[in-house]
C-alpha cells in the first residue's frame, strides 16, 4: 500500500494524530504520578520538621529544668537566697518566684515542680 492507493484507509496524517493523542494521554499520566510523588515528599518533610520543631522544644525545656535544678542546689551550697534566680535564663519554663521556693510549671511537656530552699 502506497500512499497514494485509493484502497488504504488510513492515511499518514491520521496515524500520525493517534499517536499523538496517545502520547498526549501518556504524559498527562506521567504529569499526574510525579505531581502525586512530589505531594507526598512534601508532605513527609512537612511532618519531619514539624516533628523535629516539637522535639527540640522538649529537649530545650527538659534541658531549662535540669539547669534550674542544678542552679538551684548551688545556690542551697552556697546559702543564697532563691530570689537570685532570672526567670528570663529558663525561657520554656513558666516560673513563679516565692521567697523560699520556685514553682515551675510548663506547657510544652506537662511538668509542675517545686523547688524549695
């Protein structure tokens, strides 16, 4: 069959658009798996950092309260007076400053503690 035989049915140009169509659908599918692999990689890093942002804001707060414990017995070595203690060093911590004792409460990881001379 030539193309010009009056027999043939099909002629290039119309070989040529399906093939065309069929490429066309064969990207959009793999424009569609990729777009879904990127989502999920983005969300898994998205969960990844929101879990790292929340485990170091435990260490940090676990890493203030022993601090202030260690502070805390310096100073009962030393025979100073609680009210030395700069809530502001304990950033995480929620203190409350009493003379002769601290309260020591905490949001982030549910602690409540007192620290008394």
């Amino acid at each position: 069959m030539s193309r010009g035989d009056p027999d043939c049915k099909y002629t290039w140009g119309t070989e040529a658009r399906k093939i065309l169509r069929r490429r066309d659908g064969f990207i959009l599918v793999e424009l569609l798996v990729a777009l879904t692999i990127s989502a999920i990689a983005f969300s898994l890093f998205w969960q990844a950092s929101k879990n790292r942002m929340q485990m170091l804001t435990r260490l940090e707060g676990n890493y203030a309260l022993s601090r202030l414990t260690a502070d805390v017995a310096i100073l009962r070595a030393a025979n100073r007076s609680l009210d030395d203690v700069d809530p502001s060093h304990y950033t995480p911590l929620d203190l409350n400053i009493r003379p002769g004792q601290i309260k020591v409460t905490s949001k982030t990881f549910k602690t409540e503690k007192v620290l008394k001379k």
